[in-house]
C-alpha cells in the first residue's frame, strides 16, 4: 500500500513539476520575443542630462533593452558608447529618433540601410516625407515618445 501511495505522489509531483517548467517557459519565450535580441539604435544621443535622448538611453538600459546610440560627438552615457557619424550597425530592431526633421535629410539612406522593423518620431521629429520612405519599405512608424511607452509597457 506505501508503495502506490509514495508512486501516485511522485507521478503528482512531476505532473506539478512540469506544469511550473512549462510555465517559466512561456514566461521566458515571451519576454524573449518582446526584448532580448532586439536592438534599440537611439539617434541624436547626448552626454546631456537634461536631453530627453540621454533619459531615453538610460532608460532603455533601466528596461534591459540593448543600445547603441549616435550623437554629434563621441562621448558615453553611462556605459554606452555614443558614436559619431554613419557606423555600420547590424540587427536594429528599433530607431528612435532625437533629431529634427531638417536634421534627419542627411540619414535617410543610413536609417533605410540599417532595415529596422520600425522608427519611432519622438516629439518634435516628425517627418512625413522619412515615414513615407520608410513605409515603402515596410518598416513601422510610430509618433510616440520612448520614455513614455517604456515606462506604460508599450514598448
């Protein structure tokens, strides 16, 4: 009788383990498909604390999402590096941009380039003429600010 008994708790404890196994599974998949591997590529970063870009790099790392940033001078916010100019780049998943549509011309062939799955226009950078090259392309516009959909789960 001990023996069915110790049998039928084992099978309900592996029946139980496997339920929590298949769960922390899901749990890591979908935090997995929302941000590990993708890649936030902020443009016009500053070392600036008071720049809304700096915020954005910040709290981007704060959400554990991978940054690279480039400004009009090489510098770090804290421990990302910001690059000058047009660095290659690979796997951007998200540009969100911190420049004003005048100073955005001279990089729409560097954003198309870099194929990212979308843009975001932060206030103050909206550009129609970029979002219609973009949509071309099929990549996802969104007029939003980062700081905000970070810290809403919107991301």
């Amino acid at each position: 009788m001990t023996g069915i008994l110790q049998k039928k708790s084992n099978c309900v404890f592996r029946k139980f383990y496997n339920l929590i196994c298949q769960n922390i599974c899901k749990q890591f998949r979908k935090m997995e498909a929302t941000t590990i591997g993708k890649i936030t590529l902020v443009i016009g970063a500053s070392d600036n604390e008071e720049r809304y870009s700096n915020m954005a790099v910040k709290l981007l790392k704060k959400y554990n999402h991978e940054v690279l940033a480039i400004g009009n001078k090489e510098t770090f916010i804290d421990n990302v590096e910001v690059k000058k100019g047009t660095p290659v780049f690979d796997n951007v998943h998200t540009i969100t941009l911190y420049l004003s549509s005048k100073n955005q011309e001279s990089l729409y062939d560097y954003i198309l380039s870099l194929h990212p799955k979308r843009i975001i226009f932060n206030p103050g950078t909206e550009n129609d003429f970029l979002v219609n090259l973009a949509k071309e392309k099929g990549i996802e516009t969104i007029e939003a600010c980062t700081l905000v959909m970070l810290k809403t789960n919107q991301y």
